[in-house]
C-alpha cells in the first residue's frame, strides 16, 4: 500500500488549496513544495486576483478566508466599456447577491494558504518530483506546477499554447477618487484596460492594474519613468471614455510594473492512470474576464468531490484510479474550454478594426445591457465557473 494518498506537487494557490483540502478530507497528504517552473528571481507580487463566489466558498471551508478578508475588497458594480460607445454595466444588487466578485492581494493568498499548511494534520512536505517521478509512494500525483510543468511533459501530454502576442501589465495604484467598489474594464483595440477596486495602500481609492498590450507596447512601458507610465495610462483611459477622469480621477502608482506573456492554451489529456492535471498546468485563459485563478481552484473543488463521493460509494477504489480521475475530467473540461472560448472569442472581436465589426460588436454589448435575463446569466457563470 502506498505510504500517501496523493502527492500535491506545485507551489501556488491551487496547490496549497489542494493539499489543505484533501487534508481536511482525511488524505494522506505529501505535499512536493518547490517554485513553480518559469519563475525567476524574487520580486515583489504586484498581481492581484478576482476570486467569485465559488473560490470564496473553498477558501471559506478551508479557513483561509477570514484573515485573507482583511486584504480583499468586493465589487459591488462592474462598468464594462466598448471601443465605440459599447456599455455593459454589472450590479450586485441586480443579481441578488452581496457582491460580484472580491479583488485579493495574490502574495497574501499563497501566504496565507502556507500558513495554514503549517498546522494542517495529515500534511507532510517532501522534496519536489523530479525527472525520476514523485519523491514518494503515492496512489496519486496531482500535478499543480503551472503553466511551464515539466512533470505534464514528463508525463507525454502535449500543451500547444497559442500565443496572443500580447502581455499582461500589472501594477498597484492609488487614485484621488474614491472607487465606490466599481470594477472597470475598457476594451480598447487592440489592448484590453481594467482597474480593479483594491484596499492598497488606501482601501478607499487604490487599484490593481491589469493591462493586456501588444508585447512591444508592454516592454515600452516597462522602460519608463513612474510619472511617464502614469501620463500614458491616464491618456489610454481618456481616450477610451471621455467621462473616466470624472469617475477616477489622476492615478499615481504605488508598486513597480510588472508583464509576463499571455496564451491560451488546454493539456491534451487532464488525466492518466495515477495522475492528474489541475490548474494552469492543465489549462491558461486570457486574463480579460479575471477567471484564470477561479478555474483553478474549481479544479480543486471538483477533484476533492470526485475522491469523495468514490470513498463514499466504491470505497475499493483508490484515488489514483483512472475511471474516477476521468469524472473529473468530464466535469472541468468543458466549463474551461467555454471560458476559453469566451476570453479569446472576445479578444479577437475587439481586435478587428473594419468599421462593420465595431459597430456590430459596440451594439451587441448595449443590447445585451438591455436585455436583463442575458446579463444575470453572463455573469451567473462567472460567479460560479
């Protein structure tokens, strides 16, 4: 008999989550912590991450959410702006519910999953898997290393990444207008702009930047001054609504920037006989839509109810086995490949400049802000991915 149920190998927030709720669940856990591939040198984390009612729940089972509350804040509106006059606006009170999605500082998410790791029964750490396979005998290897995981191409799975040409710029922000918990987003061909209410460094006015450019216009802006990146944000917010510095007023940064490249990308095969794909490693979205990390941590959900209702029902089975991981797969696969398709289709709608895709594309946003039951369920699924 295998000395664990599962190995957890990875070290981000999936990965945590995984382990912390397979523990409380009553596995055996090994937890193989290494950095995840890809990542350099130290810097600081300017990213921040837009967990749905979904994620908070997990984080809530998990105990995590109560300490991470204090450096979160809720989006109660989301105002949605075309290229062309489009508008699709977001309420939380319109879909009943307290607010739309909670904007988290993503250093204080790991840090904190990795404190409750310290303390969680069941839990072991191990050294990371290598080229020679797992660093222990497990019935199960739950692969959460990211998106550049070398134990997915160990394994033989291929990850062809469509490259968007495109990178994500993030940096934090403070502004001399009070955000009202509004999140907004404009859609301006050929990038993608988005502030996200935060609570740093002032939990009235500060924001986290997500911008999608093309990759010669993100490694520009990470040459310049801190007052030269402010003027071009300010000037790329202006000329996308005229209104804005009414509603935001003058931003000044508060964090360095920071880029990476964006692709989208599906593993060939999630699952095997003894191991499973979770997270980035088994699927990347564009980060327009804010579901990247949500994904993931529905990945977790899924799987640790998959091991359940098998111990529950056919108790003979062990985790690692292939007919169980392929529920998994069935229920994840397709919810990731929808979201997929939204985040790119919607790229690449705005991308077009002819002047017969842009009116289309600015009149279908407005449309679709009048038509009630079509918003609730946008952003149902969004709440619940």
């Amino acid at each position: 008999m295998p000395a664990f149920d599962v190995c957890v190998s990875g070290s981000g927030a999936v990965a945590m989550s995984l382990a912390l709720s397979l523990s409380a669940d009553g596995w055996k856990v090994a937890w193989a912590k290494a950095p995840e591939a890809g990542k350099g040198a130290a810097k600081p984390d300017v990213r921040t991450y837009a967990l749905n009612a979904r994620a908070i729940r997990l984080l809530e089972r998990l105990r995590a959410w109560p300490a991470l509350k204090a450096y979160a804040s809720p989006v109660s509106e989301m105002d949605v702006r075309g290229d062309e006059g489009g508008v699709l606006s977001f309420s939380a009170w319109q879909q009943c519910v307290s607010e739309l999605a909670w904007i988290v500082d993503a250093a204080e998410l790991e840090r904190l999953l990795g404190e409750a790791l310290r303390f969680a029964p069941k839990v072991e750490v191990v050294g990371p898997v290598t080229e020679e396979g797992a660093p222990v005998d497990a019935s199960l290897l739950a692969i959460c290393e990211g998106k550049f995981s070398q134990t997915r191409s160990a394994l033989g799975v291929s990850f062809a990444r469509k490259e968007y040409g495109h990178w994500g710029v993030a940096a934090r922000l403070k502004a001399t207008l009070p955000h009202h918990g509004v999140a907004r987003q404009w859609f301006r061909s050929p990038d993608v702009l988005a502030l996200l209410p935060f609570n740093q460094p002032d939990p009235a006015a500060s924001y986290g930047l997500v911008w999608s450019v093309p990759q010669a216009r993100a490694q520009h802006l990470l040459t310049l001054s801190a007052a030269d990146f402010e003027c071009e944000l300010q000037d790329a917010i202006l000329r996308s609504d005229p209104t804005a510095p009414a509603k935001v007023g003058s931003l000044s940064l508060t964090s360095p920037v920071a880029a990476w490249p964006l692709a989208l990308a599906q593993a060939s095969r999630w699952t095997g006989p003894g191991w499973v794909l979770l997270g980035d490693a088994a699927h990347l979205v564009h980060p327009l839509a804010g579901q990247g990390l949500n994904l993931g941590l529905a990945d977790v959900d899924t799987l640790v109810d998959v091991l359940r209702q098998a111990r529950a029902t056919e108790p003979w089975r062990s985790p690692g086995d292939e007919r169980t991981l392929r529920r998994y797969a069935r229920q994840r696969e397709w919810p990731t490949k929808a979201m997929a398709g939204v985040t790119d289709g919607l790229l690449h709608l705005f991308a077009d400049q002819r002047t017969p895709i842009k009116d289309l594309r600015n009149a279908g946003m407005s449309l679709v802000q009048r038509l009630g039951p079509v918003k609730s369920w946008l952003i149902g699924r969004a709440l619940d991915a």
